[in-house]
C-alpha cells in the first residue's frame, strides 16, 4: 500500500477481497470511453494492470487465474489501441 493513504483507508483495501476479472474490465471499459488526457489514462491503466496482473500471478495455473490472463491480452490491444506512445 502506500504510505500516502489514511490509515483507515490502507485497512479498508487490505480486507477488501480480490477483484473479479468483470470488475476491472468494467473500470477499463470505462477509461477506454472516458475521454481523459494520455497521461491521466496511461497512469490508470497502470494501476488496473498491476491490479490485474498481480490476481493472474496469484492463481496461476489454476482455473482461477485464465479470466484474468484474458483480459490482460484484452487490456493490452485495446489501449494501445486507443492511447498510442509517442516517442520524443
């Protein structure tokens, strides 16, 4: 966690269970349509990432982990779709 959140917030997340892989696709979904700036989007989609990789790492190779593995690949094609990196 980071030490910058309130106490009381850092417990509420600890307890909180695992997102499913629907959840978070929701959430990407809607950072895919909300129309915010690159660099606001390229840091959400970080932390939907990490989110979503650290639950496919978890179960992996087991049944568990395959919707998160999915919408991973998803994740990846669809914003790179949407916010290409430029370089310079």
């Amino acid at each position: 966690m980071s030490s910058d959140q309130p106490d009381d917030e850092q417990t509420h997340a600890a307890a909180r269970p695992p997102r499913s892989a629907d959840e978070i696709e929701k959430d990407f979904l809607d950072l895919l349509m909300s129309g915010i700036p690159p660099d606001v989007a390229h840091d959400k989609f970080e932390r939907l990432w990490d989110e979503t990789n650290a639950l496919a790492a978890s179960s992996m190779m087991t049944a568990r982990g395959l919707p998160y593995i999915a919408l991973l690949k998803r994740m990846h094609s669809a914003f790179a779709e949407r916010y290409p990196r430029r370089n310079g």
